[in-house]
C-alpha cells in the first residue's frame, strides 16, 4: 500500500527535482481527505532552488529528450502508458480521497494514459529524427537551385506547467505528453490540495526508468518565484482561474523574454437546444441526459462543464422539469459505495466559493431544483465531507441581466435560460466572452449551420450532438487528445493537445533557405532537383538499412501506343470520350486520342519496378501524391526517374512479425521533350535486416 494511504496524515509530500526526491522545509500546509475532511496529507516547497531546477531540466533532461528521434519518444510514451495502466488500481484508491467516483477517476487516470497513448501514435506522422519539417517546401527561382522549406525543432528549455486541481493526473499526462514527443522535459506544479494524487503517479513513473533523467521535475506546493527564472526557450502552460491565469502571464519576466504562455481558463460554457427538438423525441432524451451527466461528473468541477443552458422559450419549465427529474436520480455520497453517482467537492473551501458565487446568481435567478442548505449523502457526512446538492437555476432575462454570463460556480451548478431564434442563442452562446466548449442538440442541419458558423468565433470546440452519432459521441465536456483544447478570450487564449498541432507548441520553427541538395541533407526528404545518388543496384535490391535518401535511378524509355490505349479502357472500362480514337476532339483541352493518367502511372510502375524474384520489398504500401500534369499521347516516349524521397521505421504489431518500414518513392515521369508528364509519391514496405 502507497506511504501516503499508511501514514494517515502524518505524510509530507514530496518534490522531485535534480534527480531525486526532497521534502521542503517545514510542515507545509495540510490537504484533506474531501470526503471525510480528516488530513490527508502536508505540502511545502519551502527552501527549494526553483531556478536550479530550470537550470537542470535545460542542462540535463532536453539534451536527453532532444537527441531522441520522434519515433524513439513516441515508443517511450507508450511504454510508459503501458507501465501507469498496469499500476492503475494503486492510483484509483488513492484518487478517492478526492471526492471522485470509479467513473470520475476513470476520466482522470486512464484518460490521462490514454493521452500518453494517442500521443505515442503520433510518431507515425513524423520523420525518424529529433526534428520536422512544417508545410510544403518552396521554390524561390526560375532553375530550381535555391528553395526555402520550414523547419521544426524542439526548444532548448523546459516546459513549466501550472495544472488545476480537478484532474491532478489527466492535466499533468495531456500537457507532458505532447512536451516530451516534442522533445523538451518538463516541470509541473500541480494544485495543492489534489497534489498527493499527482504525486503518486510520479513516484511511479521516476520509478520505471523509462523517461530520461531530467525529463520530469514535480513540486508539490506553492510554485514560489519559479516564473521569475524562465527564459524565451521555455513554455510556460496555466490551467485554472481566468484571474489567477492573468496575474502570471503578465509577470514582467513573461513578457521581457517573451515566454510562450498557454493558458486555458474556466469559461461559462453552454448547451444549446435546437428549436426543432421537442419532448419525447431522441434528441430531447439526449439533452437531459448531457445536462444531468455535465452537473454531475465530477461533481461539475471541469473547466468544460455546462454552465449554461439554453432551451426554447415555449419549452423552458418542460425543460428544468426534465432535467430536476433526473438530477434527483444521482445517489450522492461517498465514492467507495458502488451505487453513488456523484462524490464531493475537491474541498471544504470549493464548496463555500461555489455557494458564495450561487449567492450572487440568486441576485438575478432562482432556484428550480436543489438546495443550497440541505442534501442526503450515503455513507458520508454532508458537513464533514465537501458535498453539495446539484443546483439547476432559472434566469428569465439573460440579455438584460449579465451576472449569468460572467460568475462561473465551479462545481454541480447551472443556469437554464429562454431563447426565441437560433440567432438569439448564438448570441448568448457568445455573450459568454469565450468559452473552451459548446454544443447544440439539434436533428436539423440547417439550424447546427447556423449556430456552428455563428458561435465558431468564440468556442475552441462545438459538439453538434443527435440521434446519428449519440452511441458513439464522446459528449459535451470531453477533451480529446487529436482535437484541439483551448478556446479564445475568457477561456485564455491557448490551445493545447490538438495531435500534431500541440506539438508544435514546444518547438521552435525557422525557415531554412538553400539550394534543394543542402535541403535534402537537412531534412532527409529528397526535394526535386537535388543532387542523386546514382547506384548500378536496383533499389527495389536493397533492405531499408542499406536505401539512401536521394537514391536513384532512371529507367528505359517506352513508347505508348493507341493499342496500349485501347487496351488499358477494355481492362479498366474507363471509355472516357478522350482515349477514344474515334472522338471529334474539337472545343476540347485535347488534339488527339489521350492516354490514361493510370495507364500511364501502371506504365510507370512497369519501367521501374524490379520484382521478378523475392527481394526486400514486400508490398505497395500505397499513393500519397499524384498528378496528371501533361497530356500523353500515341507516340509518346517515356521514361521514369524514381527517387528515395523518404524512410519511415514501422514498430512490430506481434513477435513474429517481419521487421520493415515504408519507404517513400518520388516518381516523375517524363516525356520525350524531358517535361513531366506525370509526378507521383508512392509508398512500398520494405524488409529490415533487425527490428527497431
């Protein structure tokens, strides 16, 4: 069993940092067990040397993680996904002591590792080195000597994130995964009050070796003058507060080294009800179902929760009718007991700033399901324990009155209100001043155009949800590690995760100009008119381990013949006008009968490929770029210039599979004038001589 459940209170907390476990001076401040208010455990980062600490995640652990290529980081975290999974049970008893449910802790531990998951699958989309290339390459002359291309690499110094307390392993995982893949090592600080959870789970990823040292700092408590010693190559990531977010980006140090700061903060959400969804249809069950899942994960405390909700004005007292009816059916209480839906707040002081905040609402609404006084627990006690009732409040003016639109309760709390045309909820939607997400429930296209187009401006994500994709939605408040996750002003501003896109937030993009044979060393991606390698070995001869990129060869010419044509249509049936000997060609883009642009490329894979014995290439992988850029006709002669452009290391799926990888091909076809006629990137497996 952890130390921290054997102590019973009498357990400091400790740091991470410079490669071992320290505890601050002092006692430190106490943390609660949320759901019987005895202590916890005590947290202090008094007498810690923060900038040493940046110092050592620069000097020691971005040198490790920057050599790495993209495909051995995105392998470690997968290990490491694998590694946490295993030990998962550990973390759930631990994260009871938050007020969490089974269900609540499901989205925080196991999504967590499921970010390090996604995350490790994003190697794929990147070349085997510690850098990247960004966009398409350029041409900046008339004979294709000097080009430019973007290029991505990581930073040089250390991502710093400040996390929230409601998702003390899921905010660290989301954030760190995406720094580490991008190959900078990271300093977190989560919230006290939940930070034995995330203490926890370091202990047992320092534990497994498999990061590089230096990869991960921790500090469980105040964050002290760390901000006072970043630098522009750190990133600094704040999850919280829009008040508390506001006071650190505008440190003077942030703005003087220009740190890149991501910040997402609480927003007032909303769910929206389509004017074509009535009660009794699918759509209406799936709105109070959304409505009742959003105040109740979690006990409401997500920066995504639903805080508003919008229905038609006709159907507003159905409406919180619908939902009271269905809150009263979450059993509230401890969340050992198998039939309680929704645990406690994080804390005694969440709970008095929730109902402070409801006291500020109850200016300009009113209650229409719960109490702000009274609430039935199961094997708990309401005063000891952090519980509040689910609150559903009423505002019947929300154009008029603002306070709706501005105080956020962070807990079970929210606010139905009317609205009349779908413009009028894009409208209160956007009165939120920026939120992180919204949806609308609406069977009707036409109405999720409008409010997707009108409400996009001020959302980092909109859930269009119905009966098509309910089985399968992800729903409302569920960040998603490909998507981004973020959204603009009250929300913060930032983006995180987002799949390649969040990568690239922890790397340093330059432009990179040259002649196209000093691009290609730089990038390993053959561009057109670079220097080849010429070899007498077929390619097709050779294993992945021996290919260079930039190998090529060229082939023999062949003629193309109408037979060929004609031949190619009977095979295919493609009897376009154009291949038709036959055809009056008048009026149109042709002179004569045309070649397919397949024939042409089957023509192509004919010159070029060397197969008639078993060799290293197991198949064709497929086709990445193709065009048609000339027409072919009888009596055209052509020739193949076929080009290593590209290598991509794949991972064994089982023990006994064939070690390979893909290997990208640039396939120009040429005609007898020596312009091409066609260009092509296609892909084949070839074998390795060893695994990765």
């Amino acid at each position: 069993m952890n130390s921290l459940l054997e102590q019973k209170g009498n357990y400091q907390l400790e740091n991470y940092i410079r490669g071992r476990w320290v505890k601050g001076d002092g006692e430190g401040s106490k943390l609660f067990n949320a759901v019987t208010g005895e202590v916890v455990a005590r947290a202090t980062t008094k007498g810690l040397d923060f900038a040493n600490m940046l110092k050592y995640g620069r000097e020691v652990g971005n040198p490790a993680l920057r050599k790495l290529t993209f495909h051995e980081r995105g392998r470690m975290l997968k290990a490491l996904a694998m590694h946490l999974m295993s030990m998962k049970e550990k973390f759930y008893q631990v994260s009871y002591l938050t007020g969490a449910t089974r269900a609540d802790s499901w989205i925080d531990i196991e999504g967590g590792f499921g970010n390090l998951f996604a995350n490790a699958s994003l190697r794929r989309k990147f070349p085997d080195l510690p850098y990247c290339t960004d966009g398409d390459p350029i041409g900046l002359s008339k004979g294709g000597s000097f080009m430019a291309h973007h290029l991505l690499v990581p930073k040089e110094g250390v991502a710093v994130h400040i996390n929230a307390y409601n998702f003390p392993v899921w905010g660290m995982l989301e954030k760190c995964a995406v720094n580490w893949l991008a190959g900078i090592p990271a300093v977190v600080k989560p919230a006290s009050i939940t930070s034995y959870l995330a203490e926890v789970v370091v202990k047992e990823i320092i534990a497994s070796g498999i990061l590089p040292e230096g990869a991960l700092q921790l500090i469980c408590g105040s964050a002290g003058d760390l901000l006072e010693h970043v630098t522009s190559q750190d990133v600094v990531t704040f999850t919280g507060s829009k008040t508390t977010g506001l006071m650190l980006k505008s440190q003077k140090v942030i703005l003087e080294e220009s740190v890149p700061f991501n910040m997402e903060a609480d927003s007032l959400n909303a769910l929206v009800l389509g004017k074509d969804v009535h009660p009794g249809s699918p759509e209406w069950d799936l709105f109070v179902k959304e409505i009742r899942k959003e105040m109740t994960v979690k006990a409401g405390q997500k920066c995504t929760a639903v805080r508003r909700i919008l229905v038609p004005a006709h159907l507003l007292e159905e409406a919180y009718t619908a939902i009271g009816k269905s809150l009263v059916q979450t059993m509230i209480g401890n969340p050992l007991n198998e039939k309680v839906r929704m645990g406690s707040l994080a804390s005694l002081d969440q709970r008095m700033e929730v109902k402070q905040n409801v006291q500020k609402l109850l200016a300009t609404s009113q209650i229409v399901y719960g109490s702000m006084d009274s609430i039935e627990v199961v094997d708990a006690d309401a005063e000891l324990g952090a519980f509040i009732s689910p609150l559903l409040l009423m505002n019947e003016n929300p154009f008029k009155e603002e306070a709706v639109h501005e105080i956020e309760c962070f807990g079970p709390v929210s606010t139905i209100m009317p609205y009349t045309e779908t413009g009028d909820a894009v409208m209160l939607a956007k009165k939120g001043k920026g939120s992180l997400c919204c949806s609308i429930v609406t069977a009707d296209d036409k109405i999720a155009t409008e409010f997707v187009v009108g409400a996009a401006t001020h959302h980092g994500r909109i859930l269009v949800l119905n009966r098509e994709n309910a089985k399968e939605s992800t729903g409302h408040g569920s960040p998603l590690p490909m998507l981004v996750h973020g959204g603009p002003g009250r929300a913060g501003g930032g983006e995180e995760m987002g799949g390649v896109r969040g990568v690239k937030h922890y790397m340093q993009r330059v432009a990179i100009q040259g002649s196209p044979t000093t691009i290609t060393a730089i990038t390993q991606s053959y561009q057109p008119n670079a220097k080849s390698i010429q070899t007498s070995e077929h390619p097709f001869r050779k294993y992945y381990e021996d290919l260079q990129v930039g190998e090529q060869i060229v082939t023999e010419k062949r003629i193309i013949t109408s037979a060929d044509i004609d031949a190619f249509a009977q095979l295919s049936g493609d009897h376009f006008y154009a291949h038709k000997k036959e055809t009056d060609f008048t009026g149109t883009m042709f002179d004569q009968q045309v070649a397919h642009g397949y024939f042409i490329l089957s023509a192509a894979a004919g010159l070029f490929v060397d197969g008639s014995e078993l060799g290293p290439v197991l198949l064709n992988y497929g086709i990445d770029e193709l065009r048609f850029t000339k027409p072919v006709y009888p009596g055209a002669e052509l020739t193949i210039r076929f080009t290593c452009k590209e290598k991509i290391p794949q991972d064994l799926k089982e023990e006994n599979d064939i070690p390979r990888g893909i290997v990208k091909w640039l396939v120009e076809m040429l005609d007898e004038t020596g312009e091409h006629a066609g260009i092509a990137t296609i892909l084949t497996m070839v074998k390795r001589k060893t695994n990765v």
